[in-house]
C-alpha cells in the first residue's frame, strides 16, 4: 500500500525563549492540517517524536498532551530514539498505514530544550549515550564525535579543514531558509579558529541547542498537485558504546539500514538525488557519505573538496542547512528532514530549491546517539 505525505507545517528553529513545547507542537501540527486542507476529525492517530522532554521541561506523557492540545480523542503515542526520534515516529507511522490500521495520521516532532542552562542540557543529552561506560566517566557527545573524527583524521588523512567545509556549505545552504537558526555564512578561518569544545571539533564543528517542532501527514489517499510517496523506511540498530564496535570511523546502523532501503527498491547509492543526512557533528557528516554508498571509505573528502556535495553540486546535500545551521531540536530533526526532501521534490523549496535537475528520489539519515540508532527514508516524487 502507498504513503504519501499530504501536508507538512514546521515552526522557527532556534532559542525560542518565549515558547513552549506545548505551543510549537500545536502550531507545527497546525500548518500541516492546513497545508493538506484537513482538520483534527480527519487524523487517525499521532505520533510525538521527542527524546527528553521530562529533563527538558519536566513534562512526560506527550501523546495524552498534544491530542488534548488539538482536541482529538484518537491513539497518540510518544517515539523516543535519542536524535532519530522524528524517523522513528515516521517509521512507526509508515507501518501503521501500511498494515492498514490508519489512513490518516499526523507525526509531530519537538524539542524544547532551551529553558535549562548549557551543562544541564549537556548533562540531559548524554542520556543518549551508555551510561555506564561513557557518561558516567564525563564522556560526551562532542567527545564520542571527537573520537571517531581523530581515527578518521588518522586511517585516512582527512584534515580539519574537510570538516570545516561540511560547516561552511551548511550555513551557505541555511541563508536561503527561512526557519533556519544560522543564517550567516563562514569561512575556513571562522571554523577553525572558534573555540574547542573537544578536539578535533571546535564550536561550529557542532549542531546548537534549540527549539522548534515539524509535523507531517501521511496518508494513503494520493494528493493532487505533486505526490510525494514515502516508499522505504528501514531502522537497523549497533552497539549503544563505541568500545563495542569494530570500527568508529563508519556507523554500521546507518550501513545496514541504507542497504536494505537500497535493496527493497532495487536501487544503488548513485539513483539517489538529494539527501538530508544527520550532521550533528561535521564528522558525522563526512561518514554518512560513506556509510550511504555516495563515496568510497576514506575518500569523503574529495568528493567534499570538489563540491560534490553543495546545492549545485551532484548530489546536493543537507540544502536546508543541516542540523548544524537550521538547528537540532532534537525530536523535530527527522521531521524536518523528512519535510526538506519532499519540498524539493515537490518542486516547493522556493529559493533554495536544487534546480540542476529533476528530482526523483530523497535520502534523509537520522541517528540516534554515537549511531546505536539509525533510521534511513526514501522518498519518491510522482511528478511526471
């Protein structure tokens, strides 16, 4: 059975200080009910992606929360998987249409993550991380980043400057989009004179602290105008600990679950036109080039040099400026990439829009922690 995205509505990523979550859910589910000319009476069931909230603000039992917010009296249920939340929740929802049970749902993901201070919010996010061997010892993310990126920097040759250009096409990339939390571009210098958080990755190697929410609809009905059928979503899971892995320098989630996308549509890494993928960290980015098949081990960074990988390039990447320049609040990023991919191919992305050629298949990769977790989408225009 197909899925198709029937409307989409997202908020202003960024420190929202005069918002709550309650708010930006509502006007994120809002927009997508309105995009697709529906109301509340016509949704099934929802799905909240959102990965810490009680430590965030204190509040729990989102899916009760948010269906009363709308007034819907239909299933609603929390998806948490650390940063993959959003895809999980697509994923949850994509099965739920196709077994039959809905026709109709509404998948919303939020994050509000500014109303702690910097080391609580820290503290928060390493919940994501294993708890006995790495956050219980001060490990963090941007130190688990930072790990992978020295055995990159090591094995392979990949310079600093590499990783600042991820940063530097990201924020380009975010000067055209509206919600976006940077829109400012940067240079080299700028990259690798900023301040270090754990070295290698200075401060905008990293993705920021923020608020915001996306929702979608999905549905089974084709839309008129310019379909967007969701036509593979596959989750494979590794090892929540680096120590435990064999290699830290490729996320063997994100390899697993990409190739079974790949192979239930009979596709090659090379078919795909545009992705968005998880740059929590500018090394993050570097090794889903890789670990998606759209280069050789190790060799990322050529095709990054030639700027294989900007909106005019071959295969433009992260156009709405990633998490690193949009923002990651957390439980809307796989929502929002999931709404990036189909505004583009929808031929709706306004000034951002990729225009070299025709669109025809989307990528998003979504992480969650170190890559215990990984969600791959693939997203098919109908345009003829």
């Amino acid at each position: 059975m197909a899925v198709y995205i029937q409307g989409q509505g997202i908020t202003q990523f960024g420190e929202l200080w005069d918002r709550d979550l309650r708010s930006l859910a509502v006007e994120a589910a809002l927009k997508a009910l309105k995009d697709a000319k529906l109301t509340i009476k016509d949704i099934d069931a929802l799905y909240i992606a959102n990965m810490n909230t009680s430590a965030f603000t204190g509040q729990e039992h989102l899916g009760a929360l948010i269906a009363s917010e709308l007034q819907s009296d239909k299933p609603a249920m929390r998806v948490e998987g650390a940063c993959a939340s959003g895809s999980l929740a697509i994923n949850a929802a994509f099965n739920s249409l196709r077994s039959g049970s809905y026709k109709r749902v509404l998948v919303i993901g939020v994050e509000k993550m500014t109303d702690i201070e910097g080391g609580q919010a820290t503290q928060a996010l390493a919940a994501a991380s294993d708890e006995e061997w790495e956050s219980y010892y001060g490990a963090t993310f941007p130190s688990l980043y930072a790990l992978m990126a020295r055995e990159h920097i090591r094995r392979f040759g990949t310079t600093r400057e590499d990783l600042a250009l991820i940063s530097i096409k990201n924020h380009y990339h975010a000067v055209l989009n509206p919600i976006a939390q940077f829109k400012k571009e940067i240079k080299v210098d700028d990259v690798l004179k900023a301040p270090v958080v754990a070295d290698p990755l200075g401060l905008l190697d990293c993705s920021p602290i923020s608020d915001g929410a996306a929702a979608i609809i999905l549905g089974v009905e084709e839309p008129k105008g310019k379909p967007v059928e969701l036509v593979a979503s596959e989750i494979a899971t590794s090892s929540i600990a680096l120590h435990d892995r064999e290699d830290i320098t490729s996320l063997d989630a994100a390899v697993k679950a990409s190739s079974k996308a790949y192979e239930a549509l009979k596709i090659k890494p090379s078919d795909i036109d545009i992705a968005e993928v998880h740059d929590c960290f500018t090394i993050a980015e570097l090794i889903a080039y890789e670990d998606l098949g759209f280069a050789a081990k190790g060799r990322a960074r050529d095709e990054l040099r030639r700027g294989h990988y900007h909106r005019e390039g071959k295969l433009p990447v992260n156009v709405s400026g990633g998490l690193k320049a949009c923002g990651h609040p957390i439980g809307a990023t796989g929502v929002k990439q999931a709404i990036e991919i189909y505004l583009q191919l929808a031929g709706l992305a306004g000034k951002r829009q990729v225009k070299k050629k025709r669109l025809k298949l989307g990528l998003t990769h979504n992480v969650g922690g170190t890559g215990a977790t990984c969600v791959i989408n693939i997203f098919k225009s109908e345009v003829k």
